[in-house]
C-alpha cells in the first residue's frame, strides 16, 4: 500500500540519525585529536631531554652525603702522599676517588667510565672499591680502570677509586678517559691531580 507521508518520514528519520551521529561521533574525534597532540608533544619532549655527564673529583670540605645532587665535582683536586724514609721512591698507597654526576633531564643508560693513569703510577686493590670496577694494564702501560653503572638517573651520580703508589718525583698528573652512554657519542674528559710533598729536581 502506497502511503503519501511513509517517504518523507524516512527521510526525516536519515538526517536526525545523521545528526546524532555526528554529535556523537564529534566528541569522540576531538578526543582522539587531543590523545594524538599529547603524544605528540610526549614524543618532542622527551626527544628534547638528554643526560649531562659531569666528572671529576669530590669537592673538599663537603660531607657526602652532599653528593651528587647538591654538589658537582671539579676537574682538579691535590692529593698528599706518605712516603717512608729508605722505602724506594714510591709512596705509601693513597686513595684517589672520582665522581659521575648526571645533572641532565634523561637517564643515562648503560653507563661505562674509562679512567687512564699514568704509567709511573702504581695501583693496588681497595677494599671498599665499588662494584662493577675493574683495573687493568695496557701495552704501553698505561693504567686504565673501566667503571660500569647500568643506569644513571638524573640527580644521581656514581663514584670509582683506586689506591695509588705514586713516586716521590711526581708533581702532578693527568687522568683522561671517556664517558660512554647507550644512544650517545663517547664524551672525552680531562682531569688534573697535584701531588703535595713530590721533591721535583731542578735542572
């Protein structure tokens, strides 16, 4: 049977579902536009964070406990050997302790510190050495202690050591080595100790 108004009826029913779907469906696609900008702007900030190594010698005169979020260390520091009157030339052994600090906004992963020292010096084992350190001897001689931290958090630092023998003509000498991290170019650094007491001939 043939009804006048059936017709427009439908066609009125087709644009109020349209509408409907369209009010419902708006919430849902801003939503999801606002869900994908978030993201957006998680993945930007988080390309913009790096790690910022910091290494170096602890800061005289500054309890422990003040490191490593309130106190960086510095590139230079003095050590004073003992040495014993008809014991050679070598000193008593001394301790010599480096700092890490990552003072940037990204956790350094897979952390690995090479520090080389001078072949003219002698190392020894500490008994309170931290873990995952080890000391070895490169052909030329030169000693190189290789520190591994898995993972350092930003405000949070690591610290390396070892004993020293060092000779009583020594006045000073430098520590290089390089910081790598996991996603990162190695970063060389330079550090300088004095030795008070060392008898330098003059000549």
């Amino acid at each position: 049977m043939d009804c006048p108004g059936f017709w427009p009826w439908v066609e009125r029913l087709s644009w109020f579902l349209t509408i409907v779907g369209v009010v419902v469906g708006l919430p849902i696609g801003i939503y999801q536009l606002v869900a994908v900008r978030r993201e957006q702007k998680r993945i930007a900030n988080e390309l913009e964070r790096k790690a910022e190594i910091v290494v170096g010698f602890p800061v005289e005169d500054v309890p422990a406990s003040a490191f490593p979020a309130e106190v960086a260390p510095v590139s230079s520091t003095e050590i004073a050997p003992h040495w014993e009157p008809g014991q050679g030339k070598m000193s008593q052994p001394v301790l010599l302790t480096m700092h890490t600090l990552n003072r940037g906004t990204r956790t350094a992963r897979q952390l690995l510190l090479n520090f080389l020292f001078p072949k003219n010096l002698q190392p020894r084992t500490w008994a309170g050495a931290p873990e995952g350190q080890e000391i070895t001897q490169d052909p030329d001689g030169t000693i190189r202690l290789i520190a591994i931290a898995k993972d350092l958090h930003p405000g949070t630092g690591h610290v390396a050591g070892t004993l020293l023998l060092v000779p009583n003509d020594l006045a000073e000498f430098d520590v290089v080595g390089s910081v790598n991290i996991e996603d990162t170019k190695p970063q060389k650094f330079q550090l300088k100790v004095k030795v008070k007491g060392a008898v330098v001939a003059k000549g």
